[in-house]
C-alpha cells in the first residue's frame, strides 16, 4: 500500500512524500527509521494488514446483520482518535481521575491518555512489570456498560481502535514499550504542531489575522487536533 505523509524539516518547512508499506502503523515505523517524523501519514489500510484478520470479514458482517436487527442498537464501533465531543463537565473529570472513573483496565486508562490528538501528556515511564500487564490485558474487549454516557462511550471506542492498532504493531514486530514510545512522539509532534500554529496566527499582519487562523484551524481539525480559539478581535466588527 501507498501512503502519503507530512512533516516538518528542522527549518519548520512544511513537506510531503510517499512511501510504501504493509500498514499505516508500519509507515510511521519505517520512516522513523529512516529519520523523518510525520505529524500525520494518510491511507486506507488494507483489510487483511493484521494476522488476525482472517476472520474479520465474517465478524463485519455478522456485525452488519446484528445491526439490521436491533433497532437503536448502542455505538461499539472502534474509531480513530478524536477531541472527545459532548458534557465538557463529564471529559474534564474524567482527564483529571486518568479516566479511573470509567475504565477498569490499567491498559485502557493508559491508551485513554492519547485519545485526543495534541493534548498534553506527561511521557509514559511503565515498569517491566506494567508492561507485561499492558500485554497481558491487549487480547481482552474494552468493558462497555449498556446505557452510559455517550462520552465515556466515545472515548471507548477511541482506546478500543488503539488497542487494534498496538496488537498490529506487535503482530509486525515491535512491542508494548515502543508502541507506548511512538504514542509519546506522536503526542508531542502534535502538540508541537498546533503551538507554532497558533505562534504563525499571532505573528501574521492584523490585516490576514483572521484567514491565517481559518487556515490553521482547517488543517488542526483535518488532523483531529483542537482548533484554536478566534483571536481576538479577529472577525468582530466594531460598534459605532
């Protein structure tokens, strides 16, 4: 598969390229290696990328079909990371308990910390004996709870998608404690990212203020990033 990619070079010049890979997680892998950092690679992967893939198009469908049946049947599908939409109250407690309020598995509470792209994480430092906990705990569903909130069910949803992904990193030969480290880089290139936004947002004339900061926030929303809030003064017309 192809897959395109984005990064900035130590000049912050914004560049592109395409490289060939089994996976989008294999993509980000290879070009680590090779000494480029993307802030995003885009693609489709392939249905049959994972090992244990073999079945899953008997799962979609059976899922399909189950669907068909339960009228008003609850969201379990898994979803890429996301800012987590809904009750500002129910997200902002549950960052601030680390989600323990919510997720009973030490696995989950710890992807659930780089559920939302660009957000501020403290860099993860597990024991050996977190981390064969962490793999202990990969090949088991993330525990929903029929009727909860809808924004502990996004969020669910999100670590479920990022258990898939940390099982095919695995499956390709890395392990817990890399995958932990590239959910860190990634963490942080973001953040990076949506900092010199808003850094090029203030430094733009006054006069195109305010189409700088639509463009930068088109580009922090097509990468899932928070969007910066108006400047101010930016789009408001002055009373008479």
């Amino acid at each position: 598969m192809k897959y395109r990619y984005f990064y900035q070079t130590k000049d912050n010049e914004n560049k592109e390229g395409w490289i060939k890979a089994k996976s989008r997680e294999n993509a980000y892998a290879l070009l680590r290696k090779s000494g480029i950092r993307p802030y995003r690679v885009v693609g489709d992967d392939p249905l049959n990328w994972k090992p244990y893939a073999a079945g899953a198009a008997i799962v979609l469908l059976a899922t399909a079909l189950a669907a068909t049946l339960l009228v008003g049947r609850e969201d379990r599908a898994p979803r890429p990371r996301a800012q987590l939409d809904g009750d500002r109250a129910v997200i902002s407690a549950g960052v601030y308990s680390g989600w323990t309020n919510v997720l009973a598995s030490a696995l989950d509470r710890c992807l659930a910390r780089y559920a939302q792209p660009g957000r501020f994480v403290e860099p993860s430092a597990p024991t050996e004996e977190e981390l064969a906990a962490y793999e202990a705990e990969l090949d088991a569903d993330v525990a929903l709870v029929p009727g909860e909130p809808p924004e502990h069910r996004m969020l669910k949803n999100i670590v479920a998608k990022m258990r898939e992904d940390m099982r095919a990193y695995i499956a390709e030969g890395g392990d817990v404690a890399g995958y932990l480290e590239f959910l860190d880089e990634r963490q942080a290139q973001e953040r990076e990212f949506r900092e010199k936004a808003l850094d090029a947002v203030y430094r733009a004339p006054e006069s195109m203020r305010e189409r700088a900061w639509l463009g930068v926030n088109a580009r922090l929303k097509d990468m899932g990033i928070e969007p910066l809030a108006r400047p101010s003064g930016v789009g408001i017309e002055a009373e008479e």
